[in-house]
C-alpha cells in the first residue's frame, strides 16, 4: 500500500488486511512508520450517527519508500494499490518503475496496481510517468504485465480533533460506506478477491459517477450551505433549501450519466444520488462547509467536478 494517509490507512489498507493479506505500507513518515512497525497494527474507527465501532487492523508493516527495501516490496508482492494524491504520483513514478523492473528481472510475475487517486485516466497518466522511466524491452514488459487499475474512492474521512491525534497517532475515523469499485479490464492478472471490491466495465461509469455525482453534490451543498453561514455539512443536508438546491444538481448530473450509459443505470444513479444524500448528513462526520468548499481552483477546473458537470 502505497501512502499511509487518510485513504492508504482508512480504506485500502483495512481492504487488504480484512481480506487476508500482509499488508506492506510504503511512505515517507518515518515517525509513522516506527509505530506502525512497533504496533503491527492500528485502529480504524467507523461512525455514523447510529454507532461507533473500533477495528483493529492486523498484519501490518510499513517501509521507507527511500529505501531499496521498498524495491524489494513491489517485486515481490501480490497486489498493491496508491494512494497519495494525484498531485504527487509522478514523483513515486521513478520508484515504482524500479521496483517492476526488479519483479521482470527476478519473477516476470504480472503486478496490478490499484489507482485510489479519484483523477479522470489515472492509469493513463500514471503508464506515462512510469514508461518515462522504462527501456523499450521494459515497456514492453509492462505493456503485457503490469496492470494499473482505476478505482473509485467514496469512503468520507471525517478529520481527527488535536485530541484524537494525541492519543493514537495511527487513529483513522471513517464512515461505514467501503465499496470498492475498480476497472474490471484494467487488471492484467488474476482479479483479487477482495472485501467490497467491484470490478466493473466499462469503468468510466463510476468514475462520472463519483466525480459528477458524489464530488459534484458535495461541492454544491458546501456552496449553498456558505452562503447561508452553515458551519457543518451535517446541518446543511437539513436545511431545505440546500438540501433540495443539491438534490436538484445532482439529479441533472444524473441525467446526464444515463443518456451516456443508458437507461438500464437509472436504478443505480437514483439510489446513489439517494444514499449520498444521507451520507453526507452523518453527524459523526464532523465535515466542515469550510473544507468541502475549499481548494475552488482546483474544483473549478474543466474536468472536475462542477464545470465538469455542467459541461456534461
């Protein structure tokens, strides 16, 4: 697992581990990585406004992703997955490149790589930045072997209090939502049985979906909720005005994914529009107007999730 963050710890690395597998966190926090190693293990913590659950999450070690251990890591293991910003996956491009040139020379086994970055074509990005690095024999290789495979992230990751963070280091709130929805023709070896996962072609569907429905619908209730001198998403959902304002956008965003991917999807885009919705209302969240609504240069860019949409 590629990136001990919010996503790396809260959702995938918990996928991996509940599904059976060792799970090897590469970073660069070295801090994070001495307690994950002394511990073995770290703690998720599942809210909503019904319960709250602690996990333990087992099985767990973690390496510089500066070292040359981290190359052994990529060679040899059965699946991995990044998570760590679609900002930063150029920059561990070089090292993921060596670390499938050590798996050619020592194994030639296939590797696919699960893309969490929630970016339109991260696979397609990401085989630039790694090809860059790459021979023609190596490219080859990789053309046939190495599968990066697209994924939508939903899970919400509510932020910790100073608090939280005080008592546990490796402490990650999430909401109980964990599907997985992943490109089903992405994959160039075996599908991993993994708990939540769903392969899917074509995979631009959920990837409109999360992008133009849930970011969309997330961002829309943030800028209604702000002009209204809402503080949190959760009292937005309940305020009429924002919550129908939302609804409104997103059932027009909605529209839009059935015209492309047809009429037999109008059940799965209502009932997501629908459970997004209650979702986003999840006191225990603690999401903030201020922080859903950040960032609008990055939001207002053609492709993402409000220009985007109105352009789709």
């Amino acid at each position: 697992m590629y990136g001990g963050g919010n996503i790396g710890r809260g959702f995938i690395g918990k996928v991996f581990s509940d599904s059976g597998y060792e799970v090897c966190f590469l970073d660069i926090m070295q801090p994070l990585i001495d307690e994950m190693n002394a511990r073995g293990g770290y703690t998720v913590r599942i809210v909503s406004n019904a319960e709250t659950v602690n996990a333990p999450v087992t099985n767990v070690r973690a390496v510089n992703a500066s070292t040359p251990q981290a190359l052994d890591e990529i060679a040899t293991c059965d699946i991995m997955a990044t998570a760590v910003g679609v900002n930063v996956l150029p920059k561990i491009a070089p090292v993921i490149a060596e670390g499938v040139k050590k798996r050619m020379r020592q194994s030639g086994k296939p590797l696919d790589i699960i893309l969490c970055e929630n970016q339109l074509e991260a696979d397609v990005l990401m085989r630039g930045w790694l090809e860059a690095c790459f021979n023609a024999e190596e490219k080859a290789w990789a053309q046939e072997n190495l599968g990066l495979v697209e994924a939508s992230i939903g899970r919400m990751v509510p932020p910790l209090t100073p608090e939280e963070k005080a008592k546990d280091s490796l402490l990650i709130c999430v909401e109980p939502y964990c599907e997985l929805p992943v490109d089903k023709a992405a994959f160039k070896g075996e599908i991993p049985d993994l708990v939540g996962l769903i392969p899917y072609t074509p995979f631009g569907f959920y990837i409109k979906r999360k992008l133009f429905l849930h970011n969309m619908g997330h961002a829309m209730v943030a800028s209604f909720a702000h002009a209204q001198g809402i503080e949190y998403i959760w009292q937005a959902v309940e305020h009429r005005e924002v919550y129908e304002l939302a609804r409104s956008a997103m059932r027009a965003s909605g529209e839009a994914l059935i015209r492309e991917y047809g009429e037999a999807m109008r059940e799965n885009v209502e009932g997501n529009i629908d459970d997004l919705l209650q979702r986003f209302g999840n006191r225990a969240l603690r999401d903030t107007v201020a922080r859903v609504g950040g960032d609008p240069v990055r939001k207002l860019r053609r492709n993402d999730r409000l220009v985007g949409a109105a352009l789709y």
